[in-house]
C-alpha cells in the first residue's frame, strides 16, 4: 500500500503539472478554459472508475479488477503523451523597451513576490477545509441511516458534479479575470458548505452534492489560472504553478484525517462543516488581499 500510494502520488505529480503548463502555453488567451477542462477529467475519471470498479471486483475479484483499470489508465496516458506537443517560439519582437510594460529587470522576484506567497496561503487553507465534505460524504450518509445503494452513489455525484463546475469557469476567468472569478466563486463554495447542515436526507442530500460539487469544483479549478494570473511576469510559469501545488498536495494528504480528528468518533457533523466554512471564507479573504497588493504593485512597477 504504501510503494503504491508513493508510487501513484509521485506519477500523478510529474504528469499533472507539465499537462497544465502545456495547454496555458498553446492557448494563452484561453488559459482558464483550458485548465479547467483538464481538472475537470480528473474528476470524471474519479467517477467513471468508481462506478467501473464497483462492477467489476464482485464478478472478476479485486485484483483483476485493478489491473484491468490500470491497463486502462496506461492506454489513455500513452494517447495523451503523443497529443503533447511544444508550441513554437514566439515570433512577435519584444517591445518592452518601447512600452509601458515592465521590462525583466523590473519585475518582482516571482518567489518572493508577496502575492504569489498570498495565493499560495489562500490554496493551502481552502483546499485544507475543502476537502473534508468530499471525503466524508459516504460517512455521513451512512450515518444518517440513508438507503445502502445511495451511500454508494453519493461520491459518484459529487464527483460528477465537481467535474461539470471545473468546465464552467473558464469562459468567465479568461473573459473577467481569473482573480476576480475565484473570489466570487470561492464565495459561493463556502456559502454552500453550510448547505450540509441541512442534508440529513436522501434530497438534501442530492442537493448538496450537486451544489457543493459545482461550487467546489468551480472554484478549485481557477487555481492554478489565478498562480499564473498574479504573477508579475511569464517566466518560470510551470516551476511557479508546480510550486504553487506544493501545499495542495500537502492538504490532500493531512486533509482527511484532520477531518476525521474533527468530528470526532461520536460523528460530530457540525463541526466538521463549522470547518470547511471558516476556512474557505479565510481563503477568499486572503486572495483578496492577494489581489489588492497585486494591483497596487503593478501599477507602481508599470508606472
């Protein structure tokens, strides 16, 4: 378990992050739709497996039925590298010395840059709160004595509807800014985690899946557009989006059972969802503060 869980993490990391940094470069007017659509099938491969998996182990056994999934996997991942291609160089003459813009020289340290360390807390404290209705959904069904079949089911949903709110976004990032949209958007996620106060039943249940899926995957998937947003300037664009995952996957790995700490063995659900809420709305916080000093500083290094 534990070669194949550092085995897995470690694969899907050096995959992840040169996929994203490969559609921004290809389409740099379109850079959140394009993110978004890549998100989006993480999320749908979760629900398609999941479904796939509960077929196949009660007719062919667990073991076929992993390697049947994993032959799967390698089939698409072979498909996709050979759809990866290098974008040619830009032809268009650098004008900076011309312009307003700020020059190299002038731009603040990428690492350094107040910001971007900002974004970086923002992500870290809402992927940390996040989490714990994804993952402990099952639970919480089954805690609530809901039909055995629809505790099954109910990952499934939100998976399905975190796949749909990561397509959503993109047109509306590209087109008002990636910044602002995650603000709102991450908003309206952590307005709809209180929304699990209610769903102690089998409809309240459905809602907030639905609900909390798309508002979850809807904010999520802006991520990485805001890292490449709020950065001073082009360069280092994967080394700073990789960088920038660095406390997500920390969060997916200390998320779950913080969560479990939280609600305790009595199942306290209240304050697991007090949890979620108070740090997404923190998070929100802090990416406006984000964007504020950014705005600031860019006026005062391009002026």
């Amino acid at each position: 378990m534990l070669s194949q869980g550092l085995g897995m993490g470690i694969g899907i990391g050096l995959c992840y992050v040169p996929a994203l940094s490969t559609a921004a470069h290809h389409l740099p007017n379109r850079q959140a739709i394009a993110m978004g659509i890549i998100a989006s099938s993480g999320s749908f491969g979760g629900g398609i497996f999941s479904i796939l998996l509960n077929h196949l182990i009660p007719q062919h056994g667990f073991p076929l039925a992993v390697r049947s999934t994993a032959f799967l996997a390698l089939g698409l991942l072979i498909i996709g590298n050979a759809l990866i291609t290098v974008p040619a160089p830009s032809s268009i003459p650098n004008s900076n010395a011309d312009s307003d813009q700020p020059t190299r020289s002038k731009e603040p340290t990428n690492l350094l840059y107040i910001p971007y360390l900002l974004t970086l807390l923002s992500g870290f404290l809402g992927q940390l709160g996040a989490l714990f209705p994804v993952f402990y959904i099952q639970l919480f069904a089954d805690s609530h004595n809901m039909p055995k079949g629809f505790v099954f089911y109910s990952i499934t949903a939100m998976n399905f509807s975190i796949a749909v709110g990561r397509l959503l976004p993109g047109y509306f990032a590209d087109r008002y800014g990636a910044v602002g949209s995650f603000i709102v958007l991450g908003s309206v996620n952590a307005g709809c985690a209180f929304i699990m106060f209610g769903a102690n039943h089998v409809g309240g249940l459905i809602a907030f899946c639905i609900l909390y899926g798309l508002s979850f995957g809807s904010a999520s998937t802006l991520f990485a557009p805001v890292v490449t947003a709020i950065m001073p300037s082009e360069a280092d664009r994967g080394k700073l989006i990789g960088i920038a995952l660095g406390p997500i996957a920390i969060c997916s790995l200390v998320g779950t059972p913080l969560g479990g700490a939280i609600i305790g063995r009595d199942f306290d659900w209240w304050k697991g969802i007090l949890w979620t809420g108070v740090l997404l709305w923190t998070a929100v916080g802090i990416q406006l503060v984000a964007r504020q000093i950014h705005l600031k500083k860019m006026a005062v290094v391009r002026y």
